[in-house]
C-alpha cells in the first residue's frame, strides 16, 4: 500500500507525485524523491525496484521480511533494516508487535517499507519540512531521521521494561515466593531480549557511519549519526542493567522458594518429633509383658501421661525458640 510519493527540490516540498513519474523526477540534479510503503504486495515493490534501480538481493530481503537489523552498501546506495517494537492492542494476547522497517536510500531517493509497523513517520516527515535548511542535505538527512525515530521510540519500552522489572521485584516480597512469580519474571527477561535483539546489531551498524570511512550518502552529517549511536548506546546499557537486576532478582526468587520448603520440612520435622514421644512412650506401655515398670502403681497411668505432656510441652517451646515452628 503506497502511503505518500513526494518529491522535494533545494529542501522544499514540490509534490505528490504518481508512481510512475518517479525516474523522471530522480534524474533531475538537486531533487529527491521520498516515498512510504505500508506491508506492500510483490508487485508494488518491484514497481519501485524499477523506478529507482533498487539492487535485487535488497529488494528480495525487503520482500521476505523477518530480517536481522542491519545497514548495507550496494555501490553508492543504502539498504538498512530497523526493527519496530510497537504496543500490541488491549484485546491482543501480546503485550508488542515487533514490526520491520526496510529502507533504501540513494543519492537522490529514499523509500521506506514497513512491515507489520502500524506506526507511520508522519510526524518525521512534517518535521523535515518545517527544516527546509536540514532538508537540503539531501536523502542522507531523510536516513538520518528515520533511524533516529525508530531508536527514539525504544526509549518508552525501556522505561516499561523498567518499570514492570521494579513491580515485580516489589511484589515477590509481599507475599510467599510462587510459580508465577518466577513465570513473570522469565517473561519480562524474554520482552527484554526481544529489545536487545533488536538494538544491539543496529549498534554495530550505526558505529559504521561515523569516523573512518563512511557512505558517500551519510558523509558530512558524522555528528547526526553519532547522536544515534550514543542513544543506542544509552537503551544498550539500560538494557544490560535490567538483565543484571532481573537475574539477581529471578536468583532471589529462586533463593525465597528454596528457603520456603527448607521452613515447611523444619515444620514437619519439629511435628514429628512432637508426635513421636508419647507413640514411643504408649507404644512401650502397650508391649505385652508381665514385669512392666510401674505396672503395679496406681500412679503409673497418670504419671506416663505427664510425661508425655512434660516432653511434648518442652520440644514445643524448644521448637518454637529455634523458629522451626
């Protein structure tokens, strides 16, 4: 589905264009063509592959989808791959979508393909053009802003993945340790490498396109991809304090189970013992034998059942004081 064709001209918006007016709007000097595809057919992208001479094995990544973040040269154009993780809707059984974003740029194009990414750049597009003096840097800048709201908006599941991690940790000492806490807490730890996943490879992409050598598109705006990077960097280091705190936490957890079942087998143990002094002392009593101690005595019965309440009495204190009970 082709969300908007524009072509822009000394960084000003010219017009909407149709589809098939693109290469004749690509080969004028100055110009640059900005196009958005939302999960398109086959068809539509080999359309495009023709406008702008797309590279085949880039064209067929876009096509397939389900790619590993990354930023790719093909001569003097771009191909760069961005995952999207995006909120899933109240009703749906996920709490993220992850989506794709594919995007081809050349000295004079960009075209972004969206798969599965219900988030459009709208808003990034209204931006360039409010900067008609950002805008002259080309189809370069046009990357620049796409990447930088792609990573911009990992931010916010951070701070959830933050927030939902502290929740949990909170909550794991309110009550007695649970199966479900540490099924939460596993959940949280997969939400969490589905980001880093997403983050870490782009990282390594993006420390490409500063200092060094650098794509001919991205030369001169060093400085723009550098601020990329260090937001990647920040979301990477979040990233691996939340690991560090859910494993110790999922440790903790794990600690608190353990330590639970060591208190109900003190529990048993100190109840058995309880139990087991007047059994011994009855099962004595009740042994079939002529010459019995205090057989005879009138204060034998009395006297056995004292003792089993003396004895009971004092290993249940006992207990009680080593908090076995």
């Amino acid at each position: 589905m082709l969300i908007n064709c524009v072509v822009y001209q000394e960084g000003r918006r010219l017009a909407d264009i149709p589809v098939e007016d693109i290469s004749d709007h690509v080969a004028r000097p100055g110009a640059f063509v900005w196009v958005g595809l939302l999960d398109p057919t086959p068809e539509e992208l080999a359309t495009m592959a023709g406008e702008f001479g797309l590279h085949p094995l880039a064209v067929e990544d876009a096509r397939k989808g389900h790619q590993r973040p990354k930023i790719e040269e093909y001569g003097d154009s771009m191909f760069a791959v961005l995952k999207t993780i995006e909120k899933a809707p109240p009703d749906g059984d996920e709490q993220y979508v992850v989506g794709e974003v594919a995007i081809f740029v050349g000295r004079n194009y960009v075209l972004s393909v969206r798969h599965r990414a219900q988030q459009g750049f709208a808003e990034v597009r209204a931006r360039a053009e409010q900067e008609p003096e950002l805008l002259r840097h080309g189809a370069g800048i046009v990357f620049y802003l796409l990447l930088d709201a792609v990573v911009d908006r990992y931010f916010p599941i951070v701070e959830d993945l933050e927030a939902e991690l502290e929740e949990l940790e909170a909550g794991m000492f309110r009550g007695p340790p649970s199966r479900s806490t540490l099924e939460a807490f596993y959940a949280l730890k997969q939400k969490l490498m589905t980001l880093k996943h997403a983050v870490d490879p782009l990282m390594e992409a993006t420390g490409r396109l500063y200092g060094g050598r650098v794509p001919q598109i991205c030369s001169g705006m060093s400085e723009y991809f550098r601020d990329v990077y260090d937001h990647l960097h920040r979301i990477h280091s979040s990233i691996e304090g939340i690991r560090e705190m859910l494993t110790t936490a999922i440790q903790v957890n794990l600690g608190m189970i353990s330590l639970s079942e060591s208190e109900v087998t003190k529990k048993l143990a100190a109840w058995a013992a309880i139990i087991a002094v007047p059994t011994m002392i009855a099962g004595v009593y009740g042994m079939n034998f002529e010459f019995m101690p205090e057989l005879k005595s009138p204060f034998g019965y009395p006297l056995a059942l004292l003792a089993m309440i003396g004895i009971d009495v004092y290993l249940y204190f006992h207990f009680k004081n080593v908090k076995w009970l």
